[in-house]
C-alpha cells in the first residue's frame, strides 16, 4: 500500500519537474534544511561579506592597492608599537596598504573561484553527459582520458600546465580548470546513467524528444544536485589552487594583489614582519572555509539519507 | 517465581519533532521453559520493548520501569558491566534480519566463539569443539568446514542458523527472537521454528517469539500478549485466545488469518493504521479503528481481569460479542 | 584475489599509456623549438642543431618517435636533466627517499590522529566533542598549506626558536646515505644529537603536509563509523554482552575501515601535491621542490620525466592500496 503511493508521489514530482509549485516546494525543504545548519548559515554570511567586499573595493579600501608610499615600509598594524592607524594592517615591503590590497585580492580570488567552476563544470557536465548517454568506445575513451588526468597530483599538472601556456592568472586558472573538471565529468556520467533509463526520459523519448532535449531538458536537471555541492566544492579548491599557484610564482604575477602572490613577495620578510604573511593566508583560510561550511551544509540538506525523520 | 518479570515498562524516543511514547506502561512476565509469543503490527512497540530489557537501544531512548527482574535478580539497579555479564549469557537474541545482524568482516567461528571467550573459560581449542557442537546442534551440515566462512557465503536460513547457535552457545535461560522468520523463505520459517522448539525443550530455555504473525504464534506459543501502539490489549494461554479473544483488535487480528477467512472467500481487513506520533487518539488507542467503540472509548479504556484477558477495553469480546450487550441481550430476554 | 588484482593492473596499462602520451606531448606542447628548449639558455649552432635533431628523432614522423619514447621508458631511460646533465632517473631515486621520509610520516600522523578523532566524533555524535572535531578538521581541510607552513616558521622558527627552517638535518652533521631515510641514516651514523636534528627538522614539515590529509580521515571516519554504528550486527555485538570498547573498536572499526583505507590511499595523490608546495617552503630536498625549480630552471626534460615517474608511482601506490582492500574486505578475499 504504501509502495504504491510512493511510486505514484515520484511519477508526479517528475511530471511536474518543470512546473513553479513543485520547484519551490524542493527549494523550500532545501532551505529548510540549509538554514537548520549553523555552520552552513555563517559560511553564508560571511561569504556574502566576503562578496560585498570585493563588488564595493573601490568604496571601502582606504588606499589604492598600488600606491607605494615611501615613508611607509613594512608599518605594523595599528595595535602594535610603531604602528599607524592610517595602515590599519600595516604596509607591505614597499609601502602599499594591505588591508586594501586584501580588499581588493577578494575580487581576483572570487573571480578565479567563478571562472574555474564555470569553466570545468559547464566542460564537465557536457563531457559527461555525451559519455552517459552514448556510451560505447566514446565513454570508455572518454572515461580513460579522465583516469590519465587524475593519475597526476592536481597542483603538479597545473604547475606543468602553466609552464607550457606560459605563467599569468588567465593561464593558471585554465589549468586548474582542466584539472578540476574530471571530477564533474564522472559526477554527470554517473547521474545521467542512474537517470537515462528511469520511466520519466523513456516516456519523454516515446513522445519524441530529441537527443539534445533528452540531454540537457529532461535528464540534465535531475542530476544538477550533486554536481552543485561538487561546484561549490571546486570553487574553494579553485582559490586554494590558484594561490598555490601564486605563491610558487606561476600565477597571478605582481603586483597583482591576488593573495597567494601576495604571500610570495612576502616570504622573505617572514621573520621580520609577521603581518605581510598573516593576513593574505588568514583571508584564504577564512574564504576557503566559508564556502567549505556552505558546501557541507548543501550536501547535507540535498542527501536524503542524513535527514532526520 | 517467574524467569523474567517486568513491570510498567516505558520507552520514549527523543526525536527531532519531541517526545515520541514507543512502549508504554507494559507488563511482561515469563516463566522458566515458557514460549511467551508477543504479537502485534509495526508499529506496536513489541521489540522495543525487548531491546529495552537487553539494552541494546540508542541514547535518545529514554527506559523507566517499575520493576525488571530476571531470575531473582533486579537488572534496574544493577550496573552496566554486571548487566553486560547477564546479556549474552543468560538472555541472549536474535534478530530479524539474519544476513546482516553477522559483522561481515569475521569469520562464522570467530562470532561464535566470541560469546564463548567473553562468557566462559573455554581455551581456544574448546571453543572451537563447542563452536562445532553447537552448529551440529542447529543443523548445519559439515559445520567443521563452515567454521571459516563469512556471512557473505552463507544463505538468510543458514545465516539465521549460525545465529541461533551464537545465541545459544552459554545455555542461556532467556532466548528473545525478534521476528526471526520474517526475511526467510516459507520453507525455511518452518525449519528455524522446529528448531527453536527443540532447542528450548532440550536446553531448559525459555523463548519471547516477537512475531506479526497468527500462524507462527498458533504453532509455538504456550501464551500470548497482543500489543498495540505501545500497550498490552490483551494476554491469554494460546488456546483460548484463539478460541475465544477477549479485545477487539485480537478479534479482528485473528479474522484476518487466511484459514479464516469468510465461505466467499473475502479476506477481511483492520482499516486504518496504528497511530502514530501525532495522531493519537485521546482515549482507548484502538478506537478510531474499533468497530464496537462507544463514546465512552474516547475518554479511555479499562483493564480487565484474567478472565477476561488482560484486555484493555470497556467492551471486550466474549464469544465475538461485547460483555454489555450480551448483558442487554441477556436482560432483555429475561 | 589474484584475479582481482590482475583486473586492477590491467586496468592500469591503458591509464600508463596515457599518462605517457601526456609525458611525451609536453615537450612537443611547450611554445617554441624543443631542441632550441632542450639546448636551454646558450642556444645552439646551426650543425649541432640538425645532430641533436637526429639524436633525439625529431625528424622522425611522431608516432615513431613515441614508440622509440616508450621503449626508452620501459629499459628504465627516463631522459637527461639539461641542467645537471645526469640521467633523471638517477637524480629522483636520489631525491626520492626524502620525500617519502616525510610522506610517510606524515600519512602515519594523519592516520595515528585522524582515526581515533573521527571515531571519537561518531560516538560522541552531536556533542561539543563532535563539532569541535569536526570544526577543527573543517578548518584543516580549507588550510592554504603554504601559509600555514609559514606561520608555523615564524612561531616555531621565529618566536619559540625551537626548530630550523629548512633542510633535513644540521650542517654540523655530515654521514654517508644508506637507506635515504634521515631518521634512521641519523642513528646508524652514531653521532651524537644527528638523530635529535633530523627529528627537529622533520617535525614542521611533517605537520604541514599531514594536515589537509588527517581532516580529510577525520572526516571520513566519523562519516563511515556512523553508517557502521546503525547496522545490525553492531547491534548483534552488543546483544552478546560485549563492552564498548570491543563493540566499537573491533566490530564497527573494522567494517568502517575498508572506506577509509581507500581514502588514505587517495591520499597520496594529495599528500603528492602538497609535498611540492611543503618541500619549496621548508627547502626539503625532495622530488616536489625538484619538480618545481626544474619547472623555473626550464629543465624540461627533468618535468617530463619526473611527471611519468610521479604518475606512475601514485599508480603503484593505488594498486597496493586495491591490494590492502582486497585484503581487508572479505567480500573480495577469495
């Protein structure tokens, strides 16, 4: 009895898969369950700080990023002897502020985090599906190249990577990008053949939906769950990435602000001047985990299996 | 003296959306070689409330009791290492699912040796002799060769088996089977209860059977408790109770087996469901689903005495008639 | 299980062909004349030029050329460094120890602490015990590790004075190579203190590459405990009276381990990755900070051979890992 009426609940919420009322109901319980998530909810906020911050720099920053003023090497922050209430965080080796360059570094890292997943999930996710669902040599030749890239530590290829595109942002971030996407491509290839058989796409094939619409209209959104979490997921390995990539010196070059380059010009000045190395690492700690809070608590509320009854 | 007696047993489960009365003020009692059958749907608490008594339930699962003895001994006061050395030994169990209540990781010797090192002072070697005794004992063949199999290469019957052995392996007073046919096939169900029956007249053991069904209970159980949404409604010897059952759910229960089923063949059916968290009813639990209730059944039921069953009921049963209105009817021919 | 294993390998030949055909692109992907690059800073002559065009067959059509690559590989011929002019296969097997010296130590802190926390966190469920935990390995799993390892220097290096900043041991030491272990070259030399040296300088770096690993087993234990506490057969350990130490640490364990071995396997990779960025911090002479000045150096042909060699050796350490699965999971053991 109550099998029936399951079965017959799914069948609907497929049918109604495009309508407003029953999207909303989804989002709702997601939400609900989001929003249950302490830690979830402070990764939210303080990534929607983080956001404000680098969308507003221009207004907030005190200093222009690369203003090098010469009476002002290395100041400490504020709070410390020697310090300047002008150089809230101190100056840098040449005299930029750093608090402003932090404020503006969020727009690069936010920026790469975008870029990265935009490129490896929209990459990904039609890799994948064209592996799903038609399957054959294509997938299995698909599904081997995958294994080859992820046979290699992530941050080894990208570096190799950029030492063939030549060192820069653009370069680093494309790399990374390749390097992420396997992840996506396995994620879609999965979902879509748990998906491609279920009663919902065959009836939609029997009414003569063609490939494309069968792809990416009918089976597309069933999967987009996981491979959200796994977008969020990759955002923050993406910031990560870049600033390693950075601080070893193959990514963004200075004086770019980006955090991670802002780490390597400091390096030398790591026992003299704490706070040039402190805060750059401490905004990508705080960023990163932001968003691995927010990713947690995603996975959380989107898997059935952890919610309470 | 009874082997186990308990008293006004409740348990609470602590969920997400409050308080939810799983068992609620159950009386159990059973005595020394005694199969005790306790029937009921999902639902009506009846392995809650043994896995209360082993202790085996979460920490959100809150037990009171009035008084939980077994063998002259009061597990209420006593502490959880004393407890431990009473589980396993004296009162063992066995489960449901038998396919996954083996830890797959171990071999079938190890589990069964494991309840004989931690419950007596066998060395290895007599375990193992005793290990092979005991899987001769239920019946599974070559059990020299089975000794180093893991679940996953047994069937569900031979699973069951090997479970039935582990319970047994420290002669325990006590054995609890939760359901233990359920997941078997038909075939299978009768050969495992065949061989809890021998086993309980053979080794002096007494036997709680959880079970849902009429038909098991017909074939082992010397008594019977009923239970239904977390309460006893009624408790007789077997015969009577099929004979004559004194609560309406009992009744209907009954009604229900196929054997009985009405000359054209249609199978009645109890409509409704057992209430849940938040629908109880206000008054006698079976009230929505009684086809006897009065208005007085939603203000409460009343426990009736041993001749009437236990039944917790204004208007129980006798002969498939409610007591006043034989009285009516009895009054009324006068 | 050897069938099994030999599936996994072959498995593996088709991902080794590709991973070579990567090895062997990049030097034909990177911008500008290979031999101009190979020849590095000082250029070459016109004749010397067409001579080392024949020496390395890039006149040869390319799929020749990538087979006379694969014989190459395959009689243990991994190119020459421009730079050093020594084979790269020699110079990595000299490097090499180092970095194992620090991954394993690294991997045996992040298992030694990462287990009995994600255990402690899964029994604990929901208590300020479990989400400390778990807010500290969150925190561990969105580490920049660079910056940490430069925060560590300047408390431990800068502040506390109690560590040096980089290499493996004192210069004040000096001892043949036996085994490529610091740790144990250390004590067969016999001087006094080398040992306490190499320690003091293996400490940092082992923290900071165990980190992001020990949340990710912290993490996935806690995780894979908790699906293992709710199953049956934890439920059938306690019924036999077992103590919580042994229900816990024996028959949960156990079955949660198989999960998290593949994750400590997949960890090499990682702990791969994150010795590149370690070894350039503490300047531990190791493959990742060889990789990365070959990188800058422009020795091409070091990268190339050094990321086959790489790939291949994480290859290797994923089959051990299928090995010990294998080995661990009884499903799979035949």
């Amino acid at each position: 009895m109550t099998d029936t009426s399951q079965i017959v609940e799914e069948d609907l919420e497929h049918v109604e898969e495009h309508a407003g009322p029953a999207r909303r109901g989804r989002l709702g319980e997601f939400w609900y369950y989001f929003s249950q998530n302490r830690g979830a909810v402070t990764g939210l906020v303080v990534f929607t700080i983080i956001v404000l911050v680098a969308l507003f720099a221009p207004l907030i920053a005190p200093h222009s990023p690369s203003l090098q003023n010469r009476d002002a090497f290395l100041v400490p922050p504020f709070w410390q002897e020697g310090g300047n209430a002008a150089y809230i965080l101190g100056t840098d080796a040449v005299g930029r502020d750093i608090l402003s360059r932090l404020i503006f570094g969020a727009r690069f890292s936010l920026f790469i985090g975008v870029f990265v997943v935009v490129l490896a999930m929209t990459t990904g996710i039609i890799i994948g599906l064209i592996a799903g669902y038609v399957r054959g040599w294509v997938d299995t030749a698909i599904m081997r190249v995958m294994d080859v890239i992820l046979a290699f530590p992530s941050l080894l290829l990208a570096l190799v990577l950029v030492a063939i595109l030549g060192p820069g942002l653009l370069n680093a971030m494309i790399a990374i990008a390749l390097v992420l996407q396997p992840h996506f491509v396995r994620l879609t290839r999965a979902s879509v053949m748990s998906e491609r058989n279920r009663e919902y796409v065959i009836s939609s094939r029997v009414a003569g939906a063609g490939v494309f619409r069968l792809m990416f209209i009918t089976i597309l959104p069933n999967c987009m769950a996981p491979l959200i979490v796994q977008g969020t997921l990759s955002f923050s390995n993406a910031i990560l990435d870049a600033a390693a990539l950075g601080f070893l010196g193959m990514g963004a070059q200075p004086p770019t602000p980006e955090w991670g380059t802002m780490l390597a010009e400091a390096r030398e000045f790591i026992l003299r001047a704490w706070w040039v190395v402190t805060f750059p690492g401490l905004a990508i700690l705080v960023t990163v985990l932001a968003i691995n809070l927010m990713g947690d608590g995603m996975r959380d509320a989107l898997d059935p299996r952890l919610k309470k009854s | 003296m009874s082997l186990l007696e308990i008293r006004n047993l409740s348990v609470t489960f602590d969920t997400a959306s409050g308080p939810f009365r799983a068992v609620d003020g159950v009386d159990v009692s059973v005595d020394a070689r005694e199969i005790l059958s306790i029937v009921g749907e999902s639902g009506s608490g009846k392995s809650v409330s043994m896995l209360a008594l082993m202790g085996l339930l979460p920490d959100t699962a809150t037990v009171t009791a009035d008084m939980m003895r077994f063998d002259g001994r009061d597990l209420l006061t006593m502490t959880k290492r004393q407890k431990r050395s009473v589980i396993g030994r004296d009162i063992a169990m066995i489960f449901q699912e038998p396919m996954s209540s083996l830890n797959p990781c171990f071999t079938v010797e190890f589990q069964i040796s494991e309840m004989l090192r931690r419950h007596t002072d066998l060395d290895r070697s007599a375990r193992r002799k005793r290990a092979i005794e005991l899987m001769e004992a239920v019946g599974i063949p070559s059990p020299e060769k089975r000794l180093g199999t893991f679940p996953h290469q047994l069937s569900g019957g031979m699973s069951q088996r090997v479970m039935i052995a582990m319970a047994t392996s420290c002669r325990p007073k006590l054995l609890i089977a939760d359901e233990p046919t359920t997941a078997l096939d038909v075939t299978i169900q009768a050969q495992i209860l065949d061989l809890l029956k021998d086993l309980c007249a053979d080794n002096d053991m007494a036997l709680v059977l959880i079970t849902h069904d009429m038909g098991v209970v017909a074939q082992m159980a010397d008594r019977v408790q009923v239970q239904y949404a977390g309460q006893k409604v009624e408790e007789q010897q077997v015969r009577p109770l099929f004979a004559d059952p004194h609560h309406p759910y009992t009744a209907a229960l009954l009604s229900a087996l196929p054997e009985r089923a009405t000359a054209r063949g249609h199978l009645p059916s109890i409509r409704g469901v057992v209430p849940g968290q938040f629908d109880r009813p206000p008054g006698c639990l079976f009230e929505p689903r009684c086809s006897f209730a009065v208005e007085s059944c939603r203000r409460g039921a009343e426990r009736q005495g041993p001749d009437l069953g236990y039944a917790l009921c204004n208007r129980p049963l006798i002969n498939g008639v409610p007591a006043d209105e034989r009285v009516a009817d009895a009054q009324v021919k006068a | 299980m050897i069938r099994f294993l030999l599936r996994k390998f072959g498995l593996l030949i088709p991902t080794f062909i590709g991973v070579s055909i990567i090895a062997f692109a990049f030097i034909r992907l990177l911008p500008g004349d290979p031999i101009t690059l190979l020849a590095g800073e000082r250029g070459v002559s016109a004749e010397r030029y067409e001579a080392l065009q024949a020496a390395y067959g890039f006149d040869k059509p390319i799929i020749v050329q990538y087979v006379n690559y694969l014989g190459d590989i395959l009689q243990g011929d991994f190119g020459t460094s421009i730079v050093t002019k020594r084979p790269v296969l020699e110079e990595f097997m000299q490097l090499f120890p180092a970095t194992l010296e620090l991954s394993i130590c690294a991997i045996i802190l992040a298992t030694a602490i990462g287990i009995p926390a994600g255990i402690l966190a899964a029994v604990r469920r929901g208590s300020f015990t479990d989400q400390s935990i778990m807010g500290v390995a969150l925190v561990g799993y969105s580490m920049p590790i660079f910056w940490w390892g430069l925060l560590l220097i300047i408390l431990f290096s800068g502040v506390l004075q109690w560590t040096p900043v980089s290499g493996r041991i004192s210069l004040l030491y000096y001892f043949p190579q036996v085994t490529g272990f610091m740790l144990i070259d250390s004590l067969l030399s016999g001087q006094a203190g080398a040992f306490k040296s190499a320690v003091s300088h293996l400490i940092l770096p082992t923290i900071v590459l165990a980190t992001i690993p020990l949340a990710v087993i912290a993490r996935q234990t806690r995780s894979a405990m908790l699906e293992v506490l709710s199953e049956d057969y934890v439920r059938t350990a306690r019924s036999k009276g077992l103590g919580p130490f042994r229900v816990i640490g024996l028959h949960a364990l156990r079955n949660a381990l198989i999960p998290v071995v593949t994750t400590i396997g997949l960890q090499v990779g990682v702990l791969l990755a994150g010795a590149i960025l370690t070894e350039s911090i503490f300047s531990w002479p190791g493959i990742g900070k060889w990789m990365v000045d070959s990188v800058f150096k422009r020795d091409y042909s070091v990268v190339q051979g050094g990321l086959l060699l790489i790939a291949g050796m994480i290859m290797l350490v994923n089959l051990l890992v299928d090995l010990v699965y294998g080995l661990i999971n009884p499903r799979i053991r035949r």
